[in-house]
C-alpha cells in the first residue's frame, strides 16, 4: 500500500516532466514515417527532419488560430445569448420563501 501511494506521489510531482516527454514521444511515432518518406525520395535527413517540423509547426498555428477565431466569436456572442436566455432561466427559478 506504501509502494503505490508512493508512486502516486512521484507521478504527481513528476508531471510536469512526464507530460511533455510522453508528447514528445507521441510526436515521434507519429512523424517518423513522414521523415522516412521524405529521406527515400533522396532528400537527407535534415531537411527531411525541418520539412516535417515546419510543417506539422504552420498546421498547428492554423489550428490554433481557427481556434482562437471561434472563442472570440463565442464571446462577442454571450451577452446576447444570456439576453436571450434570462427569461427562460427565470422561469424555472424556484419562488422564494421569505421567513
């Protein structure tokens, strides 16, 4: 019982290592097969390697960017949809009982 609330402890205390290192690794099994393709069609490692990095870098800024674009839409959205929806909201209030 101490064994596995002391490896509780470590993982808890070591996540701020460990879930960096476990993308890492995740990105590394995913983008080793592109790296590969790129080095048969006669382009070396290294520029197969920033090939692969800049690419997967400007997919994940548009993705981050379309992201971006949909929460200030949501938020420019939120005083009208609580406009809309306080009424709505006040019909299913309990009354209140004053004492």
């Amino acid at each position: 019982m101490v064994t596995l609330f002391g490896t509780i402890a470590v993982l808890y205390f070591a996540r701020g290592i460990l879930i960096p290192l476990a993308f890492a690794l995740t990105l590394t099994f995913v983008l080793t097969p592109v790296v590969a393709l790129l080095e048969r069609s006669r382009i070396g490692r290294l520029p197969s390697v920033a090939v692969t990095v800049l690419v997967t870098m400007a997919a994940a800024g548009c993705v981050g960017g379309i992201i971006a674009i949909q929460f200030v839409d949501v938020a420019r959205s939120f005083p009208g949809t609580v406009r809309t929806f306080k009424p709505r909201w006040k019909r299913f209030a309990f009354p209140r009982r004053d004492r």
